[in-house]
C-alpha cells in the first residue's frame, strides 16, 4: 500500500530533477552563442 503513495513522489520528484538538469544544459549551449537572460537564450542575431 505504502508503494502506490511512493511512486507518485518519487515520478514528482524525478521529473523536477530533469526538468533542472535540461535548463542547466541549455544554459550551458547558450554561453557560446549568445547570454542567458530571465531563462531564454538571446542572441545578437548574427549566427542566423
């Protein structure tokens, strides 16, 4: 029984690791062509 009130948290709480891992990546592609700002990555729009 434990088990079914178990899994919902620990999806929860992967899913919210994930989600800051992705954004920790993005970050990290975004230094080369641009600046992060208010979490989107703007460029000078000369790399189009």
């Amino acid at each position: 029984m434990f088990g079914l009130f178990r899994l919902p948290i620990l999806l929860m709480i992967a899913f919210i690791v994930g989600v800051f891992f992705e954004r920790s990546n993005q970050r990290e592609a975004c230094e080369g062509i641009g600046q992060w700002d208010d979490g989107f990555c703007v460029t000078d729009g000369a790399n189009e």
